[in-house]
C-alpha cells in the first residue's frame, strides 16, 4: 500500500532547528475517537516545546480539557470568528500558522484527511492546513476504524497528501480500535512525540538540508 512508502522513516531527513528557543509545536485534534489521547500527547510535547492546540468540532467530543496541560490555549472554530470583526483584524489561522514551526495532527480523522486531499478547509483545522508554509513540517497521524484505513478511497488520500509534503505518521498494525484487531490505531503519543524530535535533530555537518525553521520573535 501506498501509505508503507510514506512512512516517516522515508521522509525528511533530521535537521538543524538551529533556534534560541524551544521549537512551537502546533497540535491539532481531529474526531477520532483516539483524541481520547490527546491531552496526553500534549502533555508529552510540553515536556520540550512551545506547543498550542486546535481542535475540531467533533474531537471536543473525545478531549477531555481538564487532562491539557496549565496554561495550554485550546482553539476551536469559534475562536476563529470571534477574534475577527473587521479589516485589519488578525485572522487566526493565519496567525497560528505563522506562529509554528511545526503541526502535528493527532488523530487525523477519515474526514479531515479527505478534506485536506480535496483542499477543503471549513474549519480552522483545514484553513490551517490550506494556508500551510510548507517549507516547515506537517505530520499526521490517522486513527480509524480498520475498514475505514483499508476503504479504497485511503491510498488515494494518502497519495494526496503526500503529494502535499504531508508526512505520515502510520497507525500501528496489532492494536484494536473500535473494539477490532487490525490497522487503523493511531500511533502512540510517544512514537509521535519521537518521530517530530528525529525531525528536529541536529544534521550532519555536511547536509546541508533545511526543516524550515526560522527564528522568529
Ligand atoms: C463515537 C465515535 C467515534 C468515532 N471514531 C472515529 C475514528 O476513530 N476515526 C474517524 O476517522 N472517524 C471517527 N468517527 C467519525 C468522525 O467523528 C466524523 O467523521 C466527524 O465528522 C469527523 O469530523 P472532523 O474530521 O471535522 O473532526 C467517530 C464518530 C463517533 C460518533
């Protein structure tokens, strides 16, 4: 399947963050029923980043707010909205993106990946996702249902996405979700954790490569 060809071992390669300070992690919820987790993976990030959290309508659903970290913003697609009245106005998910260096989102739900390979953005998620620079990492880390991972539209998807400079963090393979065996769990918060820190090491003196990170106020 596509999606082993993706897998985060095959993408970028580690990099210098090169910063002063530490790295802002933007993570994003999206509704799987694996946003159970996410305010454990939050908790895990704020061990060493700077981190901010969005989440969609339906992962508000799953997360369970008292569980964030202190201090941790919550963003929903009503905040969106509220911190815009007029021109001139900051618009959030632009500044949200501005403020990253890197997103995360986890879980990616079947339907925010469909929308992303379609370029639909109707929530902050998406518009997030549209208005991305990608010259700076965006990870994913989908959680379903097995019949929904193995769906044909997922190959096609996960294509899109890539195609996108998105890089896969792949469900595991063994654990249940929903109750069945087979693919389709989200990866567990410390191999995501893990994956974005392989992301964010130093590089050999000689690769001259860039993760796209600036230094920024
Ligand atoms: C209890 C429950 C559990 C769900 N679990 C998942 C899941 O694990 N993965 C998934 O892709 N969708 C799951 N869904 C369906 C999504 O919540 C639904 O497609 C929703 O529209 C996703 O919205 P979002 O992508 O904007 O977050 C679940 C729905 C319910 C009611």
């Amino acid at each position: 399947m596509a999606s082993e060809l993706m897998a985060i071992e095959n993408e970028p390669q580690p990099i210098n963050a090169g910063l002063p300070r530490k790295p802002r992690i933007l993570l994003a919820a999206s509704g799987s029923v694996a946003a159970m987790k996410f305010a454990n993976l939050c908790r895990t990030f704020a061990e060493w980043a700077e981190i901010k959290a969005v989440a969609t309508k339906a992962s508000l659903h799953f997360i369970d707010k008292a569980s964030l970290p202190n201090g941790l913003v919550l963003y929903t697609d009503e905040d969106e909205w509220s911190s815009w009245k007029q021109i001139g106005d900051s618009v959030l998910h632009i500044e949200l993106r501005r403020w990253a260096d890197i997103m995360v989102i986890a879980p990616l739900s079947a339907n925010t990946l469909a929308k992303i390979s379609m370029g639909l953005c109707d929530n902050l998620l998406t518009c997030i996702v549209r208005a991305w620079d990608y010259k700076k990492g965006l990870f994913v880390a989908p959680a379903m249902d097995t019949l929904m991972w193995t769906n044909s539209f997922m190959e096609k998807h996960l294509t899109d996405v890539d195609d996108l400079g998105i890089v896969l963090i792949p469900p595991d393979t063994e654990r249940s979700v929903c109750g069945e065996r087979g693919k389709g769990a989200m990866a567990e918060p410390s191999d995501i954790d893990t994956a974005i820190r392989v992301f964010l090491e130093p590089p050999s003196s000689d690769s001259g490569s860039s993760n796209g990170m600036e230094e920024q106020s």
